[in-house]
C-alpha cells in the first residue's frame, strides 16, 4: 500500500523553513550581543588606557620643564606652578573625569649627595591631586636611601646636577556597560622625565600663597 503524501496546507506548512531560521535567530543573538557589547567594553578600556599613559607623560614632560628664571641662573618652582600643571593634565583628559575618578601622585628625585657615588637617591618632596584614596606605590616625600623609583626592573634615577619628575597616575575606569568584564578597574600608568634646566633645589616657593596640592 502506498503511503499517504502531504498535499494542500499540510504540505506549504512542511516545506516553510521561516520558523527554523526565527529560531536559529533566537539561539544566537545572546552570543552576538555579549560579543558585540564585550568588543565595544574592551575597545574603550584599551582607550582608556592610552589616554592615562598620555596624561602621566604631559604631567612628566610638563613639570620637568617648570619654573621661573634666565639663562644665568636657576629656576625657581613654586606650587601656582604645580598647580597648573595638574590643572593642564586635567584639561587634557576631557570627559575622563581625571580627578573625579583617579589621583595623581607627582614625584622630586633627587640624588643623595653630590657627587652620587653611593648611588643613592630620596623623594625631596611630592604633590598629589584627585579624590580616588590612592597612595604611592613607589614611596612618599622624605623618603631616603632609594635605588631609584618605579617599578622593579624599570626604576629611573636623578643626575647629579638636577632632579627627575616621576609620575604616577591611577584611573578608576569607568565601564560602559559593567564593572564585571574586568577583575581590576585601577588603571595605573607611569612616566618620568629629566628636569631640563638648572633648578633652585633648595624650596618650592608660594609667593602666590595658593593651596598645596598636598598628598594627606
């Protein structure tokens, strides 16, 4: 005996394959999000990033080459100067939210005693701005008998003759979406610079009588 074919309705319903597809759709779509979403998370962290590294170098850059004076005699800083920098580091990261959400820690290494050759160095002083609780990880104004500052393996020093700006910079990312993508949202970031010009070692002057950007 023959077996009985579908034909009519029944047979049009066999044959539409638009159900199968709305269901593939379906299946997919919670894997094409989270990829979608998780690319566009980690493409904003990676900018994130750049742009700290960014500021911890014009922070650097800037406060190796501040200060008053000529060509015949040394630079004198004062905190208006510091001051300003941090204030042109904040301008700079824009929508960043610089000391919203992070703290900047600007850094005086010096030599120990001139001529170096115990290869010794101290943090003669140290600025911070920026509500995020974060403390150096490098070492605090006063600190002395230091190999250097910075992270193992990579720690800068101070000429004889000057002194070295070391930065530190610790961002509290901010997620597009949610917090959970990443185990650490502390980005630290950090840059160093030689100061260029003969600098009066000696004090940081604030004749302008303006806040300290203290670190307490």
């Amino acid at each position: 005996m023959a077996a009985m074919r579908p034909s009519g309705p029944r047979k049009s319903i066999l044959r539409d394959s638009s159900a199968v597809s709305l269901v593939e759709f379906a299946l997919s779509l919670p894997v094409f999000l989270t990829m979608a979403v998780g690319g566009a998370e980690l493409a904003n962290y990676i900018t994130t990033h750049m742009r700290v590294s960014q500021v911890a170098l014009h922070i650097a850059d800037h406060g190796a080459r501040m200060g008053n004076g000529t060509l015949l005699a040394a630079r004198t800083i004062s905190e208006a100067h510091i001051n300003d920098v941090f204030t042109g580091a904040g301008l700079q990261a824009g929508n960043l939210g610089l000391y919203a959400n992070g703290r900047v820690i600007l850094s005086n290494l010096e030599p120990m005693a001139i001529p170096n050759t115990s290869n010794r160095y101290r943090i003669t002083w140290q600025r911070c701005r920026g509500s995020l609780g974060r403390n150096s990880s490098y070492g605090s104004a006063g600190d002395t008998n230091l190999t250097g500052i910075g992270p193992a393996g990579r720690q800068v020093v101070a000429p004889d003759s000057g002194a070295t700006m070391f930065v530190e910079v610790v961002y509290r990312y901010q997620p597009l979406i949610s917090d959970e993508w990443f185990p650490d949202l502390d980005i630290r970031q950090v840059a160093s610079m030689m100061v260029r010009d003969r600098r009066d070692l000696t004090q940081i002057f604030n004749v302008e009588g303006v806040p300290v950007s203290s670190c307490a």
